[in-house]
C-alpha cells in the first residue's frame, strides 16, 4: 500500500512538474499531534507566564491547539533531503518549508502523518509584483481638513497635529483618567517599520524601552527597522509622543514589531507568516494585535480569493486570526482598500468572525470612497467600526513629523490604541466584552450599514457601559427600620457617588448620600443605611444611584423602589391630659426593649414606678390616677435604663 502512495505521488509531481517548478515555497498540512512530547497540563513549557495569566483571567482551557508541532514530524521533514523549514503554525498544524527538491516533496507526501501538500509562493526568481498591494494607500488625494473642537489645556497630553482624529473617539478621555496603555502589551504585523530606531517619534517608546521584541518573518532576523515605512506609519499613530505635535492613541503601551508582508510580491505564504506571528506574540502573553494587511489576489492567479472566500474560515489569515481571537486577544483588521476598486468588498483577515474590523471615515465622519464595503460573504456586520482613515495624521518617514495618509490601515491602528487604553481600564472583562462595548458606543449602532458597520465609537460612552456591566447592588428593608443599600462599581478618586431618595412627597429626588474614594480605578463596595424612622408608612420610596467622573460625564448606575409598609416611628405618647382616671401611656419601638415610668411631684418626689415592662412593637400601659391630688405631676419614661422623655400632667 505504501509503495502505491509513493507511486502515485510520482505521477502526481511528474504530471505537474511544469506547474510546480515555479515554487519553491510549501505548506504541509499534518494529520495531527501524536507523540508530543508537550503536554496541556504543563503549559509553561510553551506559553510565558502571561499567556498562561491570560487564559486564566478568563477562563480559556490550554488544548491541544496551543500545543507545539509534534518534534518529531519537524525532524522527518527536515531529514527529507534540500528542505528548510520557514515557520509552523501549532493552531492550524501546519508547516511552510522551502524546497526545490521534488523527491524530498514526494517522500513528505508519504509521510502518515501528513495530510497533504501545497505551493504557497513562488521561486525568488519568478516573483511577478501585483499592480498595486492591499497595504497601501489608495491613490487618492488628501482630503481638506477640518477644524475641529479645540483641545482643551487640561488634557493630559498636548497632541498637537494628532488631537482631531483622537477625540472623534473621545480617546483624550481615557488618557485624562489615566489609561494610555501602561501594563498592556500590542503587537504590530506590517511590512516593515523603516528608521523606527532613529525617528523622533519613537523617542519615548525608545527611552522608556517600550519595542519588546522584534522578528521578521519574511527574513528570518531580528532587524525590522530597514525595510517598508508602511508598519512604522501605523506604528506612529498609537505609540507617537511629541508633545505639542503628535501624540498617538496608546503612547504608553509596549510593543512587538513583526514584520509578515513581503512587499516585493504577493503570496499566501505572508498569510502564514502572520500565522507564525500572531501564535508568537499569544506565546508572549500579548493583549492586543493591530493588523493593517489585506489578501485577495496574488502574484499567481492561482492563489487568487474570490468575494465567497471571505467567509471568516477558509484563508489561513482568518483562521489564525480567529484563533487568536480564541486566546483571548483582542485582534484590530483593518477593512481593505477595495472600495473604489472592482474587488468592492473587505479583504482578508477583516473576515474573521471574531475580530474588530475597522473601515475609514474622514473627521467630517463621512466614509472614506476607498474604504472596502462589507459584508463578509457569510453575512457578518463587516467593517464593525470606523475610525479616521481619510486624511489621519501618521509619522513622515524621513523627519518623523506629522504627514497625512489615506487607509483603513491607519484607522485600525488607531482603533487598536484606543482599544488598548479601554482594556486597560477593564481587564476583568474579555476581548468580545471590549468588542462588544465598543459596537454599542458607536453613532450607528441602532442602523449599521455597509461602509462604517455600528459606526464611529465613542470611549467615554464604552467606559460608562463597561462600569455599569460590572455594577453590583442590593437594596433591602430591614427589620430595624432602616433602607439597606449596597453595590460595588468601579471608582477612582476623580469620581463620586450619590445616593438619591424621592418620597411621595417630594417633587424631586434628593441627595442623601456621597461618597469620594481615596484608591485608584477599581471595584469597590459601599453600604449606606438610609433611616426611615422619621417616615409616614405605607408609602413607595425611590432611590437612584449617580455616578460622576470628574467633570466629564454623569449618569445613573441604577435606580429601585422598596414599599415601605411597617411604621417605624418610634414614639412615646400620654394621655390623655388633663386626666382623671387612668393615665395612658404608649411606647413604639422597633426592636425589643426593656420600659421604666415613674411619676413625680412638682417637689420631686417620686410617687410611682413601675419597672422591667417588655416593649417590642407597640405597648399600651394604664396608670390609674383617682388616688392622686389634683395638681401638676411628671411623668419619666426610660427605656433600657436610659431617661428618654418626661412629660407634665395635670390630675383633676
């Protein structure tokens, strides 16, 4: 049986010699894992610490997909004569080698543990450049600029250039509360990111040994920095701090620079290269991706994507994207640069099911004519959002100052920095959450359409919904008469809470209640006890809980309504007066206590006591009086050994 598998795969590579001697770059496609020597349950042997963090924070069981390449299937593939092994990918179990040896394909392909094999790009020698690459920026010109809301001096960050296209997202909000990105992690796949380690706009990233790593996939080296400006213009507008001039979404954040697209042709194999960059920077522990690369036709027609391929599962990018997604990370793709052009729709990974996909507005906030339509060829809302693409402000490769471009690959990154200051502020809640938050803050989230899908979000809005997901609360009455209220939300000390109550009576609410906390961002709780002795019963009494940020933005967490049915006014009452026959006195309490009343003369001379009287409730006590003279009288009540109340009679 095996030597008839040899046999065919012979003819199978002799039938397409012709075809297959223009490539020299493979994809092996593996049966399974057997025989790994990695296991699930020790996952430290694969994933960093972070990554680890990251499936447990939230909740994401490590299977058999994070598990490497079974050693051994490397080593046989190597072992098969002029092979090179480029890069795998352990979530699709696959390998890419390089090879213009037929016998060594022949003999991979009667492996038992290979499912199959297919060229992915072509012989150095043969590569034929597309016209134009999704990547760039459409031939267009600029747009006019707009003036826009001045920014204000009491912004955290003085952004210069950059303000406009960072406040159409509020994002200067999240930077003023704090959040730019410290303690978060967000890797860049591009082409290259030209003089990223001389520019003035790298400088703080630089100082402050932001670039945690850099790999290019496409070279197989560590240097990144020498290649195409295109990854080091979306770079710019999230990590660019230039006071005064330009300033990004994320200034903060840290950074891994992976170069995947090989801009001197157009191949899948780039496709697998984001693959192996997206499963490294998961291994790493990073939180967010920004990916402005689009596929849909290659450099050979043979490769070539129609508009059905854009589906979310049948490209290797938007699978690995996917996976991604899967991990926990939160995956930024930018929509494509089809709109104008015959291909019309997104591109891929942009049809990932699970990541944000991000179309280009002006700051007029009108679609870009370039921005590629959706929606995926499977129905799915595609772009999700928008953000500027037309006319953003992005770093000039030569000085590094502000310069204008034109692309959705400017708007996702971008997004993916406003993204990351969100998250920052909610690591509690996933990368969907955030997604999620995001889609429902934008302008068009009631009508999405084709072109921006929910729209254009707004963070501050994102950031109220997020504190109000994670809000808690109870409200109860208790036996003691008392309104019991307690609820844990997500505080810091530039914001307050108030408690409100409207009765019957009121003809507005009232503020009875305020707190300031003293700790920075997090989940705190409260208790307050809203005393209602005071109070008629039988009535509906309201209350409403308003958070304030600063100056920013007030709102209500939540409102509730408690029936307050049981008097709980406590109250001594005597009578009547004057008296005659027996004097009546009534005790309310509203939990158990222990009665004394005694009487005295005007002198103060005691001439009555009665002692150890139970009250619980409400408690009625005669005091015969036709034996006393007539004259003036007091009348002391104690209550658990305490002198509560002395009224004056007068006995007839």
């Amino acid at each position: 049986m095996k030597k008839l598998l040899l046999l065919l795969s012979l003819i199978f590579f002799i039938g397409c010699a012709n075809s297959y001697a223009q490539f020299s770059r493979y994809i092996i496609q593996l049966k399974d894992k057997s025989g790994n020597p990695f296991l699930t349950t020790n996952p430290a042997q694969f994933l960093m610490q972070r990554s680890i963090n990251r499936r447990i924070r939230y909740n994401i069981a490590i299977d058999e997909s994070d598990l490497p390449i079974t050693p051994a299937y490397l080593d046989s593939i190597r072992l098969t004569g002029n092979v090179t092994v480029i890069n795998v990918s352990k979530w699709l179990n696959q390998v890419c080698i390089q090879t213009t040896d037929a016998a060594a394909l022949i003999k991979i392909n009667s492996f038992v543990f290979v499912k199959g094999t297919s060229p992915i790009a072509a012989r150095v020698g043969n590569i034929i450049s597309p016209i134009s690459k999704p990547l760039d920026p459409p031939r267009q010109p600029l747009p006019i600029m707009i003036t826009g809301k001045p920014q204000s001096p009491t912004d955290f960050y003085n952004y210069g250039e950059s303000f406009p296209q960072i406040h159409l997202h509020n994002g200067e909000f999240l930077h003023n509360h704090g959040f730019r990105g410290e303690g978060m992690q967000l890797a860049i796949m591009d082409a290259g990111f030209y003089h990223y380690q001389s520019l003035p706009t790298f400088d703080s990233v630089r100082k402050n040994q932001q670039i945690l790593g850099t790999w290019d996939f496409v070279a197989n080296e560590t240097s990144v920095n020498e290649d195409f400006a295109h990854g080091m213009n979306c770079f710019s507008t999230i990590a660019a701090n230039i006071p005064g001039t330009f300033v990004g979404t994320a200034p903060a954040t840290s950074f891994y620079l992976f170069r995947t697209e090989d801009v001197s042709s157009e191949y899948p194999v780039e496709e697998q290269n984001f693959a192996a960059a997206a499963e490294r920077a998961d291994s790493l522990g990073v939180d967010v991706f920004s990916v402005s690369l689009g596929y849909t036709t290659f450099s050979n027609n043979l490769f070539n994507y129609t508009y059905n391929d854009m589906n979310g599962n049948t490209t290797i990018s938007a699978k690995a994207a996917d996976f991604a997604a899967k991990k926990g990370i939160f995956v930024t793709v930018a929509a494509g640069n089809e709109g104008s052009s015959s291909w019309h729709y997104i591109t891929t990974p942009a049809d990932a099911d699970s990541v944000l996909t991000v179309g280009a507005v002006a700051l007029n906030r009108q679609v870009a004519l370039f921005s590629s339509f959706g929606p995926s060829s499977d129905g799915q809302i595609k772009p999700a959002v928008a953000a500027v693409g037309s006319g953003a402000v992005i770093a000039n490769q030569s000085t590094g100052f502000p310069s204008f471009g034109n692309g959705t690959s400017y708007s996702c990154p971008i997004m993916a920095g406003v993204a990351t200051c969100l998250w920052q502020a909610f690591p509690e809640v996933n990368n969907m959450g955030i997604i999620d938050a995001l889609e429902k803050s934008a302008d068009r989230f009631t009508t999405p359409d084709d072109r921006s899908g929910f729209g254009i979000p707004d963070v501050k809005k994102a950031f109220v919904q997020l504190i109000k997901k994670l809000y808690k609360q109870q409200i109860s009455i208790s036996n003691s008469c008392k309104t019991n209220i307690g609820f844990t939300v997500k505080i810091a000390t530039d914001m307050n809470i108030e408690i409100e109550r409207k009765l019957p009576t009121d003809a507005a609410y009232k503020t009875i209640s305020m707190f300031t906390p003293t700790n920075n961002f997090a989940a705190t709780s409260f208790v307050i006890e809203d005393d209602l002795n005071d109070l008629q019963s039988d009535i509906a009494i309201k209350y409403r809980i308003k958070m304030s940020i600063a100056a920013d933005t007030s709102f209500y967490l939540d409102s509730a309504a408690v029936n307050y049915t049981k008097s709980c006014r406590e109250t001594i009452s005597v009578m009547p007066n004057p008296v005659t026959d027996n004097l009546s006195v009534l005790i309310v309490r509203n939990i158990s206590v222990n009665a004394a009343i005694e009487i005295y003369t005007v002198s103060g001379q005691k001439i009555y006591s009665l002692l150890n009287q139970t009250v619980s409730g409400t408690k009625k006590i005669l005091i015969p009086t036709k034996h006393l003279s007539a004259g003036i009288y007091f009348v002391a009540i104690f209550i658990d050994n305490k002198k509560v109340t002395t009224k004056k009679i007068i006995v007839r």
